[in-house]
C-alpha cells in the first residue's frame, strides 16, 4: 500500500508545484448569495484572461465582432458605468472620452481594468444595506431599484462570461476551472 501511496502524493505535489495560475474551484460561491455569486464569476474570469496568452486577446472570431481584448474591457467598464447608476462616480479615466474599450489592448493593462472594477462593484456592494438596496434609481427611462442594478452586473458579467470560454475554445484555450475535467 505504501509503494502506491507514495508515488500518488508525490505526483499531487508536483502538480501543485507545476502551476502558478489562480486555481478556481468550479463551485465555490455558488449558492451562497451576491457576494459569493460575485467573488466567483469574478474569480473566473481573472482565472481565464491570465490563462490566455497576450496574443490572443486581439483574435476576434469575425470582422465587426469583439475581440477578445475588447470583451474583457466591455466588462470592465460595464461594471463602472452600472455601478455609477446606483451612486459611485465614473472613475475620473473614464469621463475623459478615451475609449479604452478599443484603446487599451495590453494584457496586463485588461487584466488591471477588470480587477479594478471588480472591486470597485464589490467594495459599493459591501457597504450598502437592506434599505439602499431598494432604494429607486433611473437608467434609460425605467426607475428600476439598486438590487436590480447589481443584479444586472453580475448577468451581465456571466453573460461575457460565456462568450469569452467560447471565445477561448474556439483558441484552443481550456478554462483553468475545467483542466481537470478535460482529461
């Protein structure tokens, strides 16, 4: 039994050892609320930009389409522009008329976008109770409550979500999370 248990740890030892990319339990959050729901899509998607390669985020699958850079970026400034619906202001970089969607193409300067935002949905998120909530707010002519609005994130998030593992697949890219499901 020893001399097959051995071999066993030592080989799940050198995979833990072999990679340095953020390991996203395919599960974990789901089930248990916003803040658990955001923590994982978030997590996933930081999980899959690091898993694809800098050269990849131009590839588009068909002219007039986003490529995958610019989806990242949508999501990213997405988060702020939704955000800024239930209180928070824009961030001072995104009320110049740039548009990073289309100018911000590097990597790691998506990869910084996104977290920022992330966090940014997160950190409001965190600090708003029951009754701010259901407070009321306008977005294109429809008083809709800042429950909705953070509802809106989070599908919106998911929604990207899907198109960027399509995306990733169609790169013979495999999702960080599915890696061991793959085999």
């Amino acid at each position: 039994m020893n001399k097959l248990l051995i071999p066993l740890l030592l080989s799940g030892l050198t995979l833990l050892a072999q990679t340095d990319r953020v390991r996203v339990d395919p599960i974990e959050g789901l089930w248990e609320g916003y803040d658990a729901e955001w923590g994982h899509v978030s997590r996933q998607l930081i999980a899959l930009a690091e898993a694809t390669p800098a050269e990849k985020f131009a590839w588009r699958p068909a002219p007039g389409v986003r490529s995958t850079g610019e989806v990242y970026m949508h999501i990213a400034l997405a988060n702020f522009s939704l955000l800024s619906v239930t209180g928070p202001a824009l961030p001072q970089d995104l009320k110049s008329g740039s548009n990073p969607e289309k100018n911000v193409t590097a990597k790691a300067d998506i990869i910084s976008w996104l977290r920022r935002s992330q966090e940014a949905v997160k950190t409001a998120h965190a600090g708003l109770t029951s009754s701010a909530l259901q407070r009321r707010v306008k977005i294109s002519g429809k008083d809709v409550s800042v429950d909705g609005m953070y509802l809106r994130i989070i599908v919106h998030a998911n929604e990207h979500m899907g198109q960027l593992i399509a995306y990733a697949r169609m790169s013979r890219i495999t999702p960080p999370w599915s890696e061991t499901t793959a085999k």
